[in-house]
C-alpha cells in the first residue's frame, strides 16, 4: 500500500521517478545508439568533468564501474523554522501583491511553511497564481479556471459506455488511475475508508487531467504527485490546476535534463515537442 502521508518525500519522489521514466522513453531518440562516442573518449570526458573520479572499463560494452568519487566535505546547511502566517504575509502589498519573491523562496527553501500557510503559498510556489498578481485578479483567474475545468470534466463525464468501448485509450487511463486511486493510502484520514470523498476527487481530478492532455493522459505515478497537493488544497478546482502547472514544469525539466545530458556526453540531440 502506497505510504503517501507517512514518508512524503520518499513517496513523491517515487512517483517523481515513475513519471519521470515514461517521459524519457517517449523523448528518446532510438538512433543516438548509432553515435555514441568510443568508451575510453566517454572515460576521459567524465574524468574531465568532474575531477577525481575512476572509471574501470569493462569488456562488456555499455557499462562502467565507478569505483571511486571523491565528493569533498559535506557542507553545512543551516535551517530555521517553518515560515508562518504572520511572515507571509509581511510579504504582501495592500493589493496583495507578492514582494521580495527571492527572499521569500529562500526562507522557503530554508525552514519550509507551517501547514496553515501551504494551501495559499503552494498556489504561487506550484505556478498557480502569479507572483505579481493582486487579491481581485486571483479571484477573477479562480472563477475563469473553475468553468474551464468544469467543462473537461464534463466531457468525461458526459462519455457513455458504448463511445468508451471504442475509445481504447481512454478506456485505459480509466483502467490505471481507478487502480492506483484505490491503492492510496488510507491510514491518513482524508483518503481512508472505500467511499472516502477525497479518493472521489482524487479520481476525478486525474481523469480530467486526461481531457486537458490527452496525448500523455495518465501514466503510473501520477496519483502520488497529485495526493499531497489535494490533501492541502481540500478543493477540487485549486488542486488541479496546481497539478497541471506542476506537470507542465516536469514535461520541462524533464526535456532540459534530456538535452543537458546528452550534450555532456558528446551527443548531438535536435527535438521537437
């Protein structure tokens, strides 16, 4: 049973990864295979790269043993508290405006948020709302994106059995996502019991995510990235679009480490999204 709530991070980044590995595969080039550089010149590269690492070369072709790393001493890191109401919003014009955002995602970054603070920073944070936006534009995007994503969901919802027995792939991302909302974990209360109405939302969430982006639609994992944020919004439309700007900025990352990648090694990468 998926620990969502008792281990978090191990949680996420759990499916972090899973996600992660299906956007790999799908942006994977199968003729770079073609072009790779000699082993020893892929030696001597890394070995330039970053310094005091050993390579033992295999005869086998495609693998290295890295025997040793020399990563230097641990530097120290200095925590503080977890950032509270009254700290936030010292960070707030009259308008509502966030200021010092540099400032504030180091203090972030240093000590976290208190759980009182996390559903209304997470909006900024998850790309949501915007930094520089005031309380009367948030409350207009709000609204806009509320009927926006009422309409996917109703499209969904408004599929009948016979239209979904000849739509294979949505047939599917039903498939996996009623599976992997059931194996939430249900030691934490928003999502325990069989009828639970966060494991509604949760359900409802992800297959309407599937009717923004149908090409990815819903891969393995997903429900992990999306429990946490639903668990602290505790509202439908919020989590969503935080979800959908959270994957937006994976489907990036994951492209810019890609091409990152395969230029460090000597590669010539040349995609298109």
């Amino acid at each position: 049973m998926i620990q969502t709530m008792k281990d978090p991070y191990t949680t996420t980044l759990g499916g972090f990864s899973k996600v992660t590995n299906y956007l790999f595969d799908a942006f994977r080039v199968p003729e770079l295979e073609c072009h790779q550089r000699p082993a020893e010149e892929v030696a001597d590269l890394l070995g330039e790269l970053i310094p005091g690492l050993e390579i033992n070369q295999q005869e086998e072709p495609g693998f290295e043993v890295i025997t040793r790393l020399d990563l230097g001493p641990r530097p120290e890191v200095q925590r503080r508290g977890p950032a509270t109401m009254e700290e936030w919003a010292k960070y707030q014009d009259s308008e509502g405006r966030i200021t010092n955002v540099p400032h504030l995602k180091d203090v972030i970054f240093k000590g976290g948020l208190c759980h009182a603070v996390r559903r209304e920073a997470w909006k900024f944070l998850l790309c949501y709302f915007p930094w520089n936006s005031t309380h009367e534009e948030r409350k207009l995007l709000q609204k806009r994106k509320t009927d926006e994503y009422f309409r996917m969901k109703l499209q969904w919802k408004s599929v009948s059995e016979e239209q979904e027995r000849r739509n294979s792939r949505l047939r599917d991302y039903r498939s996996l996502i009623e599976k992997d909302v059931n194996r939430t974990d249900r030691n934490n209360k928003f999502y325990e019991g069989l009828d639970n109405p966060g494991l509604i939302l949760l359900h409802d969430i992800l297959m309407t995510y599937c009717m923004f982006d149908f090409d990815l639609g819903y891969v393995q994992g997903m429900s992990d990235l999306l429990s946490p944020i639903l668990f602290v919004m505790e509202n439908e439309v919020d989590a969503f679009w935080c979800f959908v700007s959270f994957m937006d900025e994976m489907v990036m990352q994951c492209v810019h480490y890609r091409t990152s990648l395969f230029s460090t090694l000597g590669f010539a990468v040349h995609e298109k999204l």
